[in-house]
C-alpha cells in the first residue's frame, strides 16, 4: 500500500502519514538517486526468471544498476529486485515485461507509507528523497503513471509536488476525484457522508472514545485516529465494532486502517480505480505499490488483471504496524525508501540515468 486531504494512514484513506520520523524532503527534487544508496538493506535473493527458471546469483545490491541490461539484453524481473526483496515468478515476469516495453506498462502507487513517510501529522507528509526525480524519469517512458489514494487528489498533488510530472494522474478518494492535466474532476460529496457528520460525535462519545481520538474530515469520508490515545490498539479495538454499527446505520463502509477506522461510500476503493484504468489505458504489464489494508482491493485487481492475460505485479510497502498485507503481495519491500530503489532500478531500466 498515501495525506492521500489531510488523510492519515488510513486502511485505505491513504494513510495519510503518521508516526514515522519526518521525512527531510531536503533532498527529493536531486536528479538520478543512485540505487546503490536507496536500496533498502536485504540479502542476494535466489529467484526465478520471468520464465520462471531458476535464474542463478542475482546481483548483489550496491553494485550499480541490477535492472540495467546491455543494448539487445533483456532485463530480468529478478535482478531488479536484487538486493530489495524477493519476487514470485508472476511478478518477476511482469516487472521484466513493464522494463521490455515500458510504453504499455501501467504503473500506480499508493502515497502515504508508499512513496512518503508515515508522520504524525498529515499536512507534513513528503515524499520519500529520491522519489520524484525516479517518477519524473519514470513518467517519461512508461505509458501511464497514476497515483491512488485515500486523500484528496488536489491535496495529494500539493504536498507531493507531483504537478511537474509529465501525464500523472492522481485518483483521489478511492476513485471519487480525478487529477489530470492540472484539472480536478470530482463529484460532489455523497449525502451519507453528511448524515454521518452529523451523528459522528455522539456515536464516538455513546462508544466510550478514549482522550486523543480525532476524526479528519476528508470531505468524501470520514476518518477515526486512535494513535493520539494512551493506548491506539485498545483504542481501536473499542472503536471497532461500535464504528461498524454507525456505518450500517448511516449507509457507509466501516474499514480497519493503521491506527484508524475510515467511514466512506459503499463500493469505492482502490480496487475499482485500478480496473478502471487498465480498462481506459490497455496495459499490458500493471504494478500497484501500496502499504495498508484499504490496498488489498488493488493487489486483488492486479491478480485478477493478471487472470485476463496481463502481467501483474502486487508490490508491498511494509511496516511493523501492517503485516497483513504482505500475504497479498508477490514482492515485499522496506517502506517507502525499498519502494523508491525499486522506481530507481525501473527508471534505469526504461532509460538511461542521468547520472550515468
């Protein structure tokens, strides 16, 4: 599986960003981040090739650019992930199809806990160093590039500073809002969302809401922080069931986040939005990167994607506080620094480095 609105690391709101040491944007916008310094710490993994044989000594991370093969050279899915984690054969595959025609490879991500740090307060959320210059590169070669978020698209594209980047589209809200072209498209809110405002307050003080619980309000949905309180898990854990009841009762979906509980509009989320992409755009290789439970519905869709004759490739961002996401997954990475060396090594693979 971000804040993105303020959204904060929401099961799917995007999780907006909490708790994670201020990500220093200081050093973002530098041109060509050597993937030797952005991989995340791992082991030479011993996989298999996109064919799914068994592809011998991958090699070791820091020693260049794995994912960059000589002229007429094919690159295999497995050396660029070499040094980040392991890939199963169907994502190896794909990865080396998305470097081998880049021009028909959808490639979408989650923002917070994806590209940017969790933080404690939504507005400061940034991206991770070296993740903009990588999808400026990327943006350039691939055939769509598109982030998916839980927060407003507007709001996700001012905190990341992703309006200079050629043809990004952000879908905002699960799929409600459309950035493109520095055009917003977005329908207005749904009435549930409103009815649920209202009542929102008395249900939390009626469920017993420990000091600290604060709601953001993301204008398409509402969202439940608990990790202000004494104790986020029992927190949740209270909050649960009581939030589900609301939900019924108002016409939402109730969904688990990290550390919140996200009330919005039955049948949207991230899963829908990367089918209706792949539909619009025809990819035939698609990757979604994503760090929390509301990012199941898009590795679903990659996998289903893949069941229609795509390559497909479920890419996890992990952290201590979500671990069940990684089941879903068919490569598991380090957080926003192991997301951004894999941008990298795609970036070297499309095209040459600047650096280089």
């Amino acid at each position: 599986m971000g804040a993105d609105q303020a959204s904060e690391d929401s099961e799917g709101a995007d999780q907006a960003s909490e708790d994670s040491e201020g990500a220093d944007q200081a050093s973002e916008d530098s041109e060509g981040a050597d993937p030797a310094a952005t991989d995340s710490e791992g082991t030479d993994p011993k996989g298999t090739d996109p064919e799914g044989t068994d592809s011998g000594s991958a090699s070791p991370a820091g020693t260049g650019s794995p994912g960059t093969a000589a002229k007429g050279t094919a690159v295999r899915g497995t050396d660029l992930v070499a040094g980040i984690g392991d890939v199963t054969p169907e994502g190896a595959v794909a990865l080396a199809a998305i470097a081998g025609d880049p021009g028909r490879a959808l490639i979408a991500l989650d923002f917070d806990g994806t590209l940017a740090p969790i933080v404690s307060e939504p507005s400061a959320a940034r991206p991770q160093p070296g993740a903009l210059s990588a999808l400026r590169r990327l943006a350039t070669a691939v055939g769509t590039l598109a982030i998916v978020t839980g927060r407003p698209a507007s709001a996700t594209v001012e905190l990341g500073g992703l309006a200079g980047i050629p043809g990004l589209i952000v879908i905002g809200h699960y799929g409600w809002e459309r950035w493109e072209d520095g055009e917003l498209t977005s329908p207005p809110p749904p009435p549930q969302v409103a009815r649920a405002r209202e009542r929102l307050p008395g249900a939390l003080a009626e469920a017993g809401a420990p000091d600290g619980t604060w709601v953001e309000d993301k204008n398409h949905a509402l969202v439940v922080h608990t990790r202000r309180t004494a104790d986020p898990e029992a927190a949740l854990a209270l909050l649960a069931q009581p939030l589900a009841d609301f939900a019924d009762q108002t016409g939402l979906d109730s969904k688990p986040g990290r550390l919140v509980i996200e009330l919005r509009v039955r049948g949207v989320d991230k899963g829908a939005a990367i089918t209706t992409l792949a539909a619009e755009r025809d990819p035939a290789a698609v990757l979604f990167a994503g760090d929390d439970l509301g990012d199941i519905p898009a590795f679903e869709a990659v996998h289903a994607l893949r069941d229609t004759g795509r390559a497909g490739v479920a890419v996890c961002s992990a952290s201590g506080e979500v671990t069940g996401l990684a089941a879903h997954a068919d490569l598991v990475v380090d957080g926003p620094a192991g997301i951004t060396a894999l941008l990298v090594r795609l970036a070297d693979s499309v095209q040459p480095s600047p650096a280089h």
